[in-house]
C-alpha cells in the first residue's frame, strides 16, 4: 500500500505488499521488498534497496546506496522471518549496511530513534542500538552489540560481538573494543583501554554537581584504587536511590558478561 501523499521516483521498484507511508520521499533506482514498511515523512535517495521484514519510522533520511535489512552474515541463518526495526528521525548516511536478526539471538536488529549514522556503518545481526546516538564514518558493529543512549563511536571504531557499551560512553577512533564499556567512560586504542571520563556528555547529560563527582570518583576507584567491580557496584545500588540517573550503571553491570574493559 502506497499513500497517496508518497513521492516514488518512476524507475524505482515497490513490491506489492510494502507500506509507504503519508509524504514518504523514494529517489531514483531504489528497490523496496514486500515485507517492508516505511513511516510518515521518511526520505530516501537513490539507489538504496531495503528487504525483509523491516519497519521504518517516522522522518527518517536514508541517503543513497544503504541496504537495509539484508540477510544477516551468520552461517546458520536458514531464511527464517527475522526482523529489522528502525525508530523515528534517524539520520542514515551513505553505504550503511544494517542486517535483520538470528532465530538464535533476539530475533530483531534494533534502533531507536534521534541516532546519526555516517557514512559506511555496518550494524551486525540481532544489534540493539538505543537513542541519540552518533556513530562516525565506518564505525563498525559485530552481531548482538548492545549500545546504550547517547553513546558516541568516532570514525572506524570496531565493537567486538556481544560486547555492552552503556550510556554515553565514547569510544575514540581507530579503537577495537572486545569488553563491556560502563555508562560515561572513555575509550581508545587496540584493544581498547579507559582514558577517562566523557566530560563533554557528563556536562550535558549530569546537571548536578555532587552527581558528576560521583561519576568521576567511580573511575578514579575503578581504575587508579583498584577497587573490585563487585565493591562499586554495591555502592551504586545505594547512591542511585537520591541519584535515579546512576540506574545506567546497575543495568550496565546486570547485563555484562564479557568482562568489563580495565
């Protein structure tokens, strides 16, 4: 179904049984498969192909040569109905290749909404991509990565499979990451190792002052005393009753299981 108000460049290809949705923009040469479904005020120029059962929000800009929701690169993928599922107002730059998900992982390739992505990102199967996150050019994610809110990957980072990088983290270019990454620290080099606290995100996101010191006393602790994760992580549970914010931290660890960086 084709919404009257939808723009479709005349040599581009819609099958039947695809959902473009009220003033949906397709450019040239593009290629949309029939499980597909494309929301409200999306734009997409030429030459991209999205296939399998992908849904697409709202005002999303999808700029050329982008294959969204191709088969996914695990071996044992056999053609089941997996997904790819896209949130609202994301920015999707160039050659960007996002994979749909396994039956063996969650079923879904995940992301939320306000995230940019440059050009050449690839999102592996069954990836779990939250909000307002900025990844730079060729950023690259293995299968079932989970990336928290607000996180930032500069250009060609790698993340390694499985691997959770919590809330406003950043991780610096050229970085190969093969551990768990705690909400607001930074990252660099191959295999990655801490470098500090992301001040900038810390500034914007923590606008109490006792708050951000506490953050940062958590790194000092975690890496310079060489306190056990075990220790901090107690602590936390008990500082995010007056600070709700530092739950980031308890639903980082609850779900780490490669290890944290160190």
């Amino acid at each position: 179904m084709i919404h009257s108000s939808a723009v479709i460049a005349r040599n581009s290809i819609i099958e039947k049984g695809a959902i473009i949705g009220a003033n949906v923009r397709v450019g040239p040469f593009c290629y949309i498969q029939s499980n597909v479904e494309i929301g409200e005020g999306t734009v997409i120029l030429s030459h991209a192909v999205i296939n399998g059962h992908t849904r697409i929000g709202r005002e999303n800009i999808i700029d050329s040569y982008c294959s969204l929701g191709e088969i996914n690169q695990d071996l044992k993928y056999a053609g089941e109905a997996t997904r790819l599922e896209i949130g609202h107002r994301n920015r999707i730059g160039g050659n960007a290749t996002f994979h749909r998900g396994t039956v063996q992982g969650t079923g879904v390739t995940k992301i939320g909404d306000d995230n940019v992505f440059m050009e050449q990102i690839h999102l592996g199967h069954d990836c779990a991509v939250g909000n307002f996150t900025h990844f730079g050019l060729g950023a690259v994610l293995a299968g079932h990565v989970e990336i928290d809110d607000y996180v930032q990957l500069e250009q060609q980072a790698a993340v390694h499979q499985f691997c959770i990088i919590g809330t406003a983290a950043k991780i610096l270019a050229l970085s190969c990451v093969v551990q768990d990454i705690p909400p607001f620290f930074c990252v660099e080099g191959n295999r990655c190792r801490p470098i500090g606290i992301n001040e900038q995100a810390l500034a914007r996101l923590v606008d109490q002052a006792p708050l951000r010191q506490i953050i940062l006393n958590l790194y000092h602790r975690m890496y310079y005393c060489g306190e056990a994760l075990e220790t901090v992580r107690e602590e936390i549970v008990e500082l995010q009753r007056e600070y709700p914010l530092l739950q980031c931290f308890e639903h980082f660890f609850a779900r780490s299981k490669r290890g944290v960086i160190r």
